[in-house]
C-alpha cells in the first residue's frame, strides 16, 4: 500500500467512534466463529395491534413476479430469487424491504403469498438477513399483517426469530440512520409481540439516538434533506403505532412528538414552495415521501408544527420577490458518520418563480464506482475549486478522508459569509459571501493565500436540465428561458459551456448544462432576476 493510500485511511478512520471499531471487530469474530440458530417457536400466542393510516408506498410491484426499483425492472418469470444481485445490492435491499406490501391495491391473498414464498427460502437469504433489510421489512410487514387483520402462526414465528436476529446485530458498527431504522423497527416488533425485551431496546436507542441525530434546528444530522424525509416518515409511523395501541404509557410518546415538530419544522422551512428538497446529500428523486404527504400525515397525527430558522444544520435559505435561494455554508456531518456527505461547501440552489434553474447534479447511483465518485466530487457542486483538488476527500462509495471545515463569519437575514479550510494543505483559505436582494443575488468569492503564488481557481455553476441554451457574452452569462442573468467581474479569465450528467433519479440521468469560470484572486457573481412578468 502506497503512502497516498495509508494517509488516506488514517484520516478516514480516525474519526470513528471506539463503539463503532468495537463492535464490527466483535460482530465479525461473533458471526464467524460463534454463529447462532434463530429458529425458535413462539412461547405465546400474538395478539393483534391496531393500523391505520399512514402513507402508501408507491407502487414497485407491478403484476406477478415483477418488480420495480431505483427506475430498473425484474420479471422473475417462475419463482422470485430474493438474492437476485444483477441490479447492485441497493436493488436487492430494495427487493427485500417488502415496501410493496403497502402499496395501493395489491391484493391481500398474492401479497401473503409472497412472505410466504420469503419465508420457505429464508436459510439461502443474505441481504435478507442484514439489520437494516430487516429492520425496514420487520415494519412493512407488522404494519401489513395489522392493517389486513393476518393472524398467521407461521408468519409470526419467523417475523419473530428476524427480531431476534435483529437484536443481536443492532449496527452499532454504524451509527446514524441505520441504528435508528433499527430502532424505530425494534418499538414495532415490541408491540406487535408485546415483548418487554424488544420495548427497552427499541426506546433506549431511540431516545439516546435522537437526542444526537435531531439537531435544535430539526434537522437529522446526517444534512440529507431526503434522509429526514425517510426518517422523519419513520417516526411518524412509530408516533401512529403508539396513539392507535397502548401497551404502554410512559414518556417515550410525547418525546417522539416533540421530534417530529422539530424535524417538521425543519422540513418546512427547507422544502421550496413548489414542494421540491434542495437535492444536497444524497438526495434522489422519487426515494422518500414528499414533504406534502409528510405535512398531511402529522395532520391525520394532530401534530402541530412551525416553520424553525435553519442554523446548526449549516443550511440557510434566502427568500426573494420571485425566487429562493438554498445555500450550505455548514460542515459535512456527523465526523463518525459521513457516508451520505459529498465535497460540496459553500454550494447553494436557485429556484425562479418555483422552477429550479441552479440546481445540485443529485445522485444516481451508490454503486462504488466512477458516477458515484463524479457526483460526489466538489465539480460536480456550485462552488469552488482550487488547482483541480477535493474540499472534500470523498471515495470508496460512502467514505471520507480529510474534510474541510467551515465557519460562518456574518449570519443576517438578507447575507451570509462564512470561510473554510478545504485547501489549507496549499495555504489556501475560500470565503464566500451571499447576498439576497429582492431582484438580485450577489456571491463574492475571495481566496486568502498564505504564500504569494497563483491557482487555478474555477466556480461551477450547474443549470436544471430545461434551461436548453445559455447565451454567453463577455462577462456575462444570460438564460433567455428563465430570464435571469449572470453577470461575473470583468477581471474574470473565461467561461466555458460544459455538458454533464444530471440525476433525474436512481439509474437515471439526463445530459444538462454548466459553466466554469476561471477567475483569479476574487470574483463577484451578481445574478440579475430579469423576468418582469
């Protein structure tokens, strides 16, 4: 191994937590040496829980043996490969969550037929036996087998031995999002087989995770506004099981709600008028519940909420006469967890009279390979870059090496300006400054040197796929469909058009516009909002 390499996996792993070396050292040797049977009988009879409501899923199985997941599909013509791996693991997890159980119209009888057909194949299963396919099946299936009034002894006996698999794998390795999937799915495993083990686990992570994960401006912490979706979906579900049951009445309740009215709050404030989400993070297209469908659920929950000021979540959002602006001027996060976390500080989205015009490229795939790198790259973000290097050492698929780090400088209602050290392995320092106006946004780039020598300094600047033409004059830069205008300093060494690949969703992309622009020592962007109409 090269030194490059080693320096590398020093500052990705030095930011780990001792829980989470800990436990993947003693899951592997555990798994390995001392693999344990989890085929017990249930002891008493399961009694039946209450569910209503909720969300659909949206429709992914589509007739028989067919299915559709991340915009690719399977026709498993005679019996269903659980395993089936052709379309990377993400599908196969997908395949394995049974989301399709709570789709609209899927017919009771065939959809039993299929945890059925799940169940005799379940000593080949491997992504099935993993903590977060479990987690999220064990709640898609409760909440089906509820709903539909299912008392099936054969079900509930291998349901039960996935929770207790479950519980001897809770990915503490991990952290984040996963450990609260598991969490949020060991409360309904705890109803649903009324089992006190199952309760004090379940509300023991979650209380101890969510104090950590929701930060006090509601946001989850991992800044993908699409994994608050799905984990704020989550909880109004865990907020739904409880109302409609009471097994229990302690304090966990009213905790849950007062997350969910932060993590609403949040949500509310970030998504765009037309219900868009900045697409920051990992965040894909037709992944998560809309904010609209999340806002009507806390309706059905009678949970109250309002809109809160973004601050420890390092997202601010500027609101002009026609227009609004998204901007990250925070550091990726969390340091022990930042898989979802791209190269990507002090970019920011433009939406004009509620169509996206400056947007993030987005995410297609999590498949350890050169998309997946390309679309977590600082290029592929509107910011800056300094001598062709990373702010952010992303690689691996989810891994990060050294990160920049931001700090914000000025905080006021119509500006921000904040500074980070990204490039400080070359002396280099970027601040950037936004200013909102009612017509007008104004970003001031500035790179402070620690030693007097030039860079190759470029600003990005992505446009949404239906911006067909840009028309490029000198300094400038003008969108005749959107009717907005670039206009850089004129000390500026160039503009150059660039074709790249804009993620409409999972598999999916579409060839849409950028522009580089060179410029030396500073450079001051003022985009005029020129539509009168």
């Amino acid at each position: 191994m090269d030194r490059g390499k080693i320096i590398l996996l020093f500052h990705t792993l030095r930011f780990l937590r001792y829980k989470q070396v800990y436990y993947r050292i003693f899951y592997f040797f555990r798994n390995k040496f001392f693999k344990r049977s989890y085929n017990v009988d249930l002891l008493t009879k399961t009694p039946s829980i209450v569910w209503r409501g909720g969300i659909d899923n949206p429709p992914s199985h589509l007739q028989n043996n067919s299915f559709e997941f991340l915009n690719l599909t399977k026709n498993f013509e005679e019996t269903i490969d659980w395993n089936f791996s052709d379309y990377g693991k993400l599908w196969t997890y997908n395949l394995n969550y049974f989301d399709f159980l709570n789709q609209k119209r899927i017919d009771k009888k065939f959809a039993l037929g299929l945890i059925e057909d799940y169940i005799t194949k379940d000593s080949f299963l491997k992504e099935g036996h993993e903590p977060y396919t479990i987690s999220l099946r064990g709640i898609n299936w409760i909440k089906f087998l509820a709903k539909s009034e299912i008392a099936d002894t054969n079900v509930n006996r291998k349901l039960y031995q996935h929770y207790l698999r479950l519980k001897d794998n809770l990915e503490y390795h991990l952290l984040g999002n996963h450990l609260l999937e598991n969490g949020y799915s060991m409360l309904f495993g705890a109803y649903y087989f009324k089992n006190e083990e199952f309760y004090k686990i379940a509300s023991g992570i979650l209380k101890e995770e969510m104090e950590e994960q929701i930060l006090e401006d509601g946001a989850h912490f991992e800044l993908s506004p699409m994994y608050h979706q799905i984990m704020l979906y989550r909880l109004l579900d865990c907020i739904n099981l409880l109302k409609d049951n009471s097994w229990k009445k302690d304090v966990l309740y009213s905790f849950l709600i007062k997350k969910a009215k932060k993590m609403l709050g949040w949500l509310a404030t970030i998504t765009y008028s037309n219900g868009d989400i900045p697409m920051v993070n990992d965040c894909a297209h037709d992944i998560a519940p809309t904010s609209r469908a999340l806002f009507n659920y806390a309706e059905y929950l009678d949970i109250s909420f309002n809109k809160t000021p973004l601050k420890e979540s390092g997202y601010r959002k500027f609101i002009g006469k026609d227009y609004e602006l998204f901007v990250d001027v925070g550091n990726i996060g969390p340091d022990y967890q930042p898989g979802h976390a791209h190269s990507d500080t002090f970019s920011f989205e433009l939406y004009l009279k509620e169509q996206p015009y400056i947007v993030e490229v987005g995410t297609s795939t999590y498949e350890k390979n050169e998309n997946r790198q390309k679309e977590r790259q600082t290029s592929s973000h509107n910011t800056v870059m300094l001598n062709n290097m990373e702010q952010t050492q992303v690689w691996g698929g989810f891994r990060v090496g050294k990160r920049s780090k931001a700090c914000v400088m000025e905080d006021k209602k119509e500006h921000v300006l904040a500074c980070h050290d990204g490039y400080k392995s070359i002396g280099a320092r970027h601040l950037r400054k936004f200013v909102s106006s009612d017509e007008k946004i104004t970003i001031q780039d500035q790179v402070l040197m620690k030693r007097n020598h030039k860079l190759n300094q470029t600003a990005f600047f992505h446009f949404h796929p239906s911006i067909e033409e840009l028309i490029i004059f000198e300094n400038k830069v003008i969108l005749p469909q959107g009717k907005i205008m670039l206009e850089f300093s004129k000390s500026i060494l160039g503009i150059k058009e660039v074709k790249y690949e804009y993620a409409l969703g999972f598999n999916k992309t579409t060839k849409a516009k950028r522009i580089e622009v060179d410029f030396q020592e500073d450079l001051t962007t003022h985009i005029h909002i020129v539509d009168k109409n």
